[in-house]
C-alpha cells in the first residue's frame, strides 16, 4: 500500500507540472513569436520482484514474478520551434523569420545576450541619442555591422528602415538614396531542449553549458531557407484545439492518480482497524 502511494503522489506531482505548462501554452496562443512548450517524462526506478512459493499453488496462471514501478518525472520541457502563421502589419518595425532561425537582443548593460522569434521591434532612442531597433521592452536588436563586429542597428535622421529577406538592412531616404546599415544577426538552435525560457518571450542559454553547442550564427540566411519579412509578425505556434484535448488527457490522468491515493488510503486504514 505504501508503494502505490508512493506511486500515485510522484505521477500525480509530475502531472500537475504538465497542467500548469499546458496553461502557459494555453494563456500565450495570441502571444506574437510565442513557441509551444513540450514536456518529456521518465518512469522513476522500477523493481522487479518475486511473491512467495506459498503462492505458487496447483493451477496458477499469473507468472511470479513481477515489476513493482514508482510513478514518473518530468525530466526536461523545451520549445517546439515550429514556424507559426505569419499575419501582415504592414508595420516597418515588425519583421518575422520564415524558417529554423531566432533574433539576437541585449538585455543589460552587461551586454548579456538573449533569443526570440518575436519580431514586434520599434524604433527607440537610446541612452547617447542614437535612434536603434529594440524590442518593445527596449532591448537593442544585435545585428552584423558593415565595418566588422557586432552592435546595435543605428537609424541615421531622415532616414527610414529597411530589411530586405536575406536579413540586410538599409536606412531609405525619401529621395530613393540608400545606405548600410549592416545585417541582421541570426542564429539557429542545435539544441532546442538546452534553451530556457525568461521573461519577455525571451530564450537563454542555461549556465554551464557553451554557447557553440547549443547556438550556431546563420551566415547565409537564404542558403539555409531562412527569410526575413518586414511588415510581419509570426503568430503563436499554439494549437488550441490540440491543447485542449491534451488538457483533458492530464486532468482525467492526475483524477485517476488522485482516486489510486485515496483508494490505498483507505485499504491502510482498513488494516491498521484490524483486530487479531
């Protein structure tokens, strides 16, 4: 009876893990850039044991032998980055990636990098007066400079933006006249499970863990079928219908753990009420 409690109380923990990331998918479906999150479990230990020879009795069928389990885990959640919908703005800030590919931001002073498919940017002004391309929460979109290195995406007065699908930018003066203003830093994840989800929509690399492994730089957008489309925003990848049918799946699942708990509590308290 103690195992089977044991049983039910570790499926039933992991189980309302999954509950509340279903509801996170759930709450973000309109959530510009969003990418589903997908959750992976393991069975804990599982014993395999033998009954008694008392038991094996003249006539017996059921082998006796037997595995004796300890409920499951969750042991990793990681994004599915699946392309979502893109829907038309018209909004020269707003830029979605076709194809396996993430935006590069700075987040801090530090210059602490992180990773999004939401491409809602905006013209702001940074702290030394230049005009940059930043997310809506003001962090500086990283792109590849024309003179070499890496650096924020500076829009010079009189000028307009422009981002063509290979990922160059290019500041557009009403007269026609154009100028570079370098390319947009892309890259791509070799190892979807190994990024963390932060706050903003936003991915990290976890500590310990090198960068190189897990992140790679596009260098060739077009060769790798990867496009940039200014005046677009990519849509949630988040299946209501699917979430939902899964909602239901995990909540009848925790239901049945929840009366396996119950059902071995009260065979306990049967046994202790016995009387020699």
């Amino acid at each position: 009876m103690n195992s089977s409690m044991i049983n039910a109380m570790v499926s039933m923990g992991g189980l309302q893990q999954k509950l509340d990331l279903l509801a996170d998918n759930i709450a973000n479906v309109n959530t510009v850039g969003y990418k589903r999150k997908e959750a992976s479990f393991e069975d804990l230990l599982t014993n395999a044991k033998r009954q008694p020879e008392a038991f094996n009795q003249p006539g017996r069928l059921s082998p006796m032998n037997f595995n004796q389990g300890w409920g499951a885990r969750m042991t990793s959640i990681q994004p599915d980055l699946a392309q979502g919908s893109l829907q038309e703005t018209g909004s020269a800030g707003d830029i979605a990636i076709e194809g396996n590919a993430l935006f590069e931001v700075i987040v801090n002073e530090e210059g602490t990098r992180a990773y999004t498919r939401g491409g809602a940017f905006q013209l702001t002004i940074a702290a030394n007066g230049d005009t940059i391309l930043a997310t809506e929460d003001g962090y500086p979109v990283v792109a590849n400079l024309p003179g070499g290195g890496e650096g924020s995406i500076k829009i010079p007065n009189g000028y307009s933006l422009r981002v063509n699908p290979d990922g160059s930018v290019q500041g557009v003066k009403a007269t026609g006249e154009t100028i570079q203003l370098g390319s947009m830093k892309l890259v791509q994840a070799a190892r979807p499970a190994a990024l963390t989800a932060v706050a903003d929509n936003l991915y990290a690399v976890a500590e310990g863990l090198n960068l190189q492994d897990v992140l790679r730089p596009v260098d060739d957008a077009a060769a790798e079928g990867i496009a940039l489309r200014q005046g677009f925003l990519e849509q949630s990848n988040v299946n209501l219908s699917d979430e939902m049918t899964e909602l239901i799946n995990v909540q009848r699942a925790y239901q049945l753990a929840a009366r396996a708990l119950s059902s071995s509590d009260t065979m306990m308290g049967l046994s202790n009420n016995l009387r020699g």
